[in-house]
C-alpha cells in the first residue's frame, strides 16, 4: 500500500472559507460511541471498550497545530482500552497504515485489533460471506490501542469549508497526526503512558516523521516505532532514468518470489535470498556502473546469473539493459502459465488478461484480500461498535492525490533524517523493523541499506534496532505463521521483553 512520489501539489493552506463555512464548522462536534466487550483468552476473558468516530481538530489563531481555536479537521478513530488494569501508565500504540491514500482497516483488522478478518492467503483467497474471529494475540494484551484514518481515509474528513488537500503531503499529514496524538493524550489523561505508534508500507514514513515531529515540536518521546514493510528512503525505490538504486536493491526480493513458485527446487529460501543479496551488495552494482564499459561476453554472463537468481530467461534480462523493474518482473516471472504475480504479495497470482503485457495489469494479492476487509470493517463498525455514518468508509482512496512532497524539491523523499535526529536526540526510542520477504512494494533490501546508513552510532543500530523477516508479503499477517510471529515480535518489543524462540505451525500452503 505505498505509493510513489507525485508532483508535488500546490499549497492551499491560504485558502480562507467564507463566513457561513466558518460557522458550520464551529458548530461541529465529535461524534463519538463508547462500547463495552469481552475478548475470551486462553488465560481469561480480557474486558475492554471501544471509543469508535471523529474527533474535531481545531488549531490556534497564529496556525499553531493544536489549541482551542478554529475547528479544521475531523479524524476518525477508534481507542480500546483494556479494562481493569488500573493503570493510567499502561502503553498506548497509535497506529495508521499508509498509501498514501490507505486507511488502517489493514493493521487494525489484520493484526493488531481484538477482532481480525478472516482473509485467507496465496491460493485461498477467503470466499464471502466474509467473517471475523477474534483476534487472541492482539496487542491490547499488551497495550491500549488507537487506530487513526488518515484525512480523506476512512472517516476522516475535513471540516465544512476547509480544504482536505491541505492535508495531502507528508509535512501537512505529520503535523496533523502529531496534533492527533497530543490531542488524544489529553483527553485521556494519558501523558505519562509510554508511547508507540505503528505504521505500515507508507504508514512508516509517517511514523517516523510523526515520531521525530512529537519530539522536536512538543518534546514528546515516543517509547518505540514498529515499522512494518517499511519505507524510510523513495530514491531507493523509485525506478527513475539514472537512479540505479532500484534494481540493485529489488533483486533479492525477486529472487525470493521466484523461489515461492518454485524457480529454485530444492533450495531453502534463505538460501536463496543469502546469493541474491551477496550479488546485489558486491558485484552488481559494479556492472551496472560499467554501463557500455562491459564487454559483451561479460554482459551475457552478468545475465545469465540475473536470470538463474530471479527465475527469468537471462536473453529477457539482456535486452532490459541487466536492470529489471518490478512491474515488468511482476508480469514476466509466470508469463509461460499464463499468471501474474503480486506487487504487494509475490506468492499471490492471477490469470494474465494480455499474455504480451509488459506490466503487471493488477496487483492480485490486494484484488483477492480487499474485499474481506472492505465487508468486515462496515460490518464491523456498525454492528459491533454501533458508529454509523453517512460518508462512504474508504478503505483505499486515490482522492488523496497529488500527494505533496514539496519540501524534497530536487532530492529524494526521504525521512532516514528524521529517524535519525529522533535516536540522536531520545535515548530510549527503540525500532521494530518487520520486512517480508516477498514484498515487491517495500523490498527488503532498500530498507537494510536505509537502517545501515542512519548517522546514529553504531551501538545504537545494534541495540536499539530489532529487524525480523517473515515469508510473505507486504501484509505478512494474512500469512498465519507470519502473524503469529509478528503479533509475538511486536508484544516482546512493547513490554520489552527479550526476544524468544517462536514455535509456529507448519505451513502447508
């Protein structure tokens, strides 16, 4: 659920509403339901309540980001708090996906909430009527839990007259979660609780932008950052003319994706991604530097080797010039069965529509998950939660586009920075790195880089910085034994507890 950079789009934080639209959106008021449940666990039954709606935003007369001033923003949330805990220190996760333009209906429903859909995997996509189940290994165990929507995702709007592409860029939306989190703070009284947030795909720009706002503009610590299928670095995805970061960094996920449909019989995945991750560190950026430089003999052998590690013939790796996009991947892996591959999850494919396509057409992992988690959630919502609206809930929106990067004029979208003066500056924030390795959204490689090169000492990458692997995808957690590990990892990571050995079922799939 990443998206690349966009133009960057105008500024319309100027844009004054006229008197009427003022007074409309002073008279709005949060819209909020308080319901009481019970989660049986294996150990007891886990009493909470859910706070589900929108929450007016309003900002101070000088443009501050948060005060008792002009209405704004209404954004949609819902806060389970565990009962009987007797604790107002107890940690709080706050957590959003990404997109831009996705809701949080992935993490919330997926992972993290008492309640999780039933999505099925790679191969056996869930059929309707779609269900939940409860979620045993919910991190409100662990942790009060506060899902947030984006603007102009889920439920989250703007006020009457105000503008939501005031909100469509990464500095407009850090600033409007960041005023999220302290608006929440406060009402809860619960400012001497340890704070995490979690964010996914584009949702870990966010965090860590979020993150490093609540610091330098508030002098908020956050306690630690879950990055799950991150993003800290777009130069070092976006496939661009000149920019051959890219292909350096996708290939080892290819070669874990070929391995998932069988390209590498007999061999362990780890195996796998060891060779391809070795060739990407050592000698292929060395040959795509050599550009015309390389001998014809030698480009020939340099794709042959390509071609074994990815599964595609080596005279296909040849004429793309030994760079390989992803797209092009995604469409040529299974071209012979006639099948397209998952962007966001490799081990997902579907019937190709045009055998001669160049492109993947449609992603198959989000076309066969999506529709579980659009009916849940309504479902959900409504009947569980008792919040009823009558805006459309948008689980994936495009309405958010341009997005604007406005303040990376000429030079990468990038919040490595951030994440760095952040541990610089909060000796106590700690990272959760969760990559999967069959994620050709977020490929794991660019993200080991990223981490590797943050100006923070090194003891500091070492100790403060957890990184774990799962096989599957971007949304590792339609993966059982996937989300069983990463519920057990992130559980580890907010109580702080040591890391254990996880035992998970086989799996067969």
């Amino acid at each position: 659920m990443n998206a690349e950079p966009t133009t960057p789009s105008p500024d319309t934080s100027t844009n004054v509403p006229g008197p009427d639209a003022v007074a409309d959106a002073e008279k709005r008021e949060d819209h909020l339901v308080t319901t009481l449940h019970s989660l049986a666990l294996p150990d007891g039954a886990m009493d909470y309540t859910a706070t589900t709606g929108t929450v007016v935003l309003r900002e101070e007369p000088e443009g501050e980001e948060y005060g008792r001033g002009t209405a704004y923003a209404e954004l949609f949330s819902v806060s389970y708090l565990a009962q009987g805990t007797g604790d107002q220190e107890r940690p709080v996760v706050f957590a959003f996906n990404g997109g831009p333009g996705a809701s949080t209906v992935w993490l919330h429903l997926g992972l993290l909430g008492p309640r999780r859909v039933d999505s099925g995997d790679a191969g056996a996509p869930a059929a309707p009527p779609h269900h939940l189940l409860d979620n045993h290994e919910t991190i409100l165990r662990q942790a009060d839990l506060v899902v947030v929507d984006a603007m102009t995702t889920g439920y989250s709007r703007p006020v009457p007259g105000a503008k939501s592409d005031r909100h469509h860029g990464l500095a407009a939306d850090r600033d409007l979660m960041a005023s999220f989190v302290i608006d929440w703070l406060t009402r809860n009284q619960r400012w001497t609780s340890p704070l995490f947030l979690a964010g996914e795909s584009y949702g870990t720009t966010r965090a860590s932008a979020v993150a490093a706002r609540l610091m330098d503009r508030y002098y908020v610590a956050i306690a630690g950052i879950a990055l799950i299928s991150p993003v800290l670095d777009f130069g070092t995805i976006r496939f661009a003319e000149g920019n051959d970061r890219p292909y350096v960094h996708y290939l080892p996920t290819y070669a874990a994706i070929a391995h998932a449909h069988g390209k590498h019989e007999g061999r362990l995945l780890q195996d796998v991604v060891d060779e391809a991750e070795a060739f990407a560190e050592q000698e292929y950026p060395a040959l795509l530097a050599a550009g015309a430089r390389l001998a014809p003999e030698q480009k020939q052998e340099a794709a042959a080797r390509i071609g074994a590690l990815i599964g595609v013939d080596p005279d296909w790796v040849q004429r793309a010039d030994l760079r390989v996009e992803h797209l092009a991947f995604l469409a040529e892996l299974l071209r012979d069965q006639g099948l397209l591959t998952g962007r966001i999850d490799g081990r997902f494919t579907a019937p190709v529509g045009d055998g001669n396509t160049a492109q993947m057409e449609t992603d198959a992992s989000i076309d066969q998950l999506a529709p579980s988690y659009t009916a849940t959630i309504n479902q959900y919502l409504r009947r569980e939660l008792d919040f009823t609206s009558d805006v459309v809930y948008e689980i994936m929106s495009g309405r958010v586009h341009p997005w604007s990067y406005q303040d990376f004029e000429n030079r990468s979208v990038e919040v490595a920075s951030d994440l760095a003066r952040l541990l610089r500056k909060s000796p106590h924030t700690k990272v959760l790195v969760s990559h999967g390795y069959h994620d050709a959204a977020t490929p794991f490689h660019a993200s080991e880089h990223v981490l590797a090169q943050l100006a923070i000492p090194r003891e500091d990458y070492t100790e403060r910085i957890r990184t774990e692997y799962y096989e599957a995808g971007h949304m590792m957690y339609c993966h059982e034994p996937s989300r069983l590990a990463l519920s057990q990892h992130l559980a580890e990571f907010v109580t702080g507890e040591e890391p254990s050995a996880i035992e998970t079922p086989a799996d067969d799939s």
